[in-house]
C-alpha cells in the first residue's frame, strides 16, 4: 500500500523517493525463513511491484559482529540465536544486495568510512 499510495505518485511527480531498509528488509527475512509455497507464491509477485531503486545501499558486517551489536542492547542482551542464524541472515542480505545491483558497505569498524564513500 505504501508503494501504491505514497511512492509510486512521488515518483510520478518527479520527485526523489528515499527509503529506509525497512523495503528490503521484509524480502531478505522471506529468503531466510522456511516459508511454504503457499507463502512465496503471494509474496514473490508483491516484489515485481516494487519500482526499481536507482540507487540501493547495504550495509554489512560479519555474523559475528551482527550477534555482539544486538547483544549490546540492554533488552536482547539474551538473545537466544545462535552463530549460525546470524550466518544465514547476513549470507541472504548479502545475496538481495547482489541481485538487487546494490553497493554493499561493510560496517565493520564503524559508519565513517561508509558514508564518506
């Protein structure tokens, strides 16, 4: 709805449409989950709807650093996923980054080096 309402006539009027990681995000947790194929064959064609970005951005970091960040936040410092979760769901934003034609930024040590290129 947000795409058919607000987007889409954004970019219409010849506006400059930026969006947050919250329109990927939804996508990558569809190539991480097990979801059945009932799931996948509503979602895969919401995705076609989608107006293709001039411009994507990622960020990444490695498993591990992903797993210590949530960590560190006061209300998931028990966080129950393991190593290999983080694995898999760095592994499939890596691969939407990829098919999306988009720049992968590593976060590792920190957000100035990325913003600076």
């Amino acid at each position: 709805m947000t795409v058919r309402a607000r987007i889409l006539p954004a970019l219409r009027a010849g506006r400059v449409v930026v969006v947050d990681r919250y329109l990927f995000t939804p996508l990558g947790e569809v190539l991480i989950q097990r979801v059945p194929a009932e799931t996948r064959a509503v979602v895969e064609p919401l995705i076609a709807c989608f107006p293709a970005p001039d411009l994507s951005v990622f960020t990444t970091v490695s498993a591990r650093e992903a797993s210590a960040r949530v960590r560190r936040r006061a209300a998931e410092r028990d966080d129950p996923l393991g190593l290999d979760v983080y694995e898999q769901r760095v592994d499939a934003f890596r691969r939407l980054a990829s098919s999306n034609g988009g720049l992968l930024l590593d976060t590792t040590r920190g957000s100035a080096a990325p913003f600076k290129t």
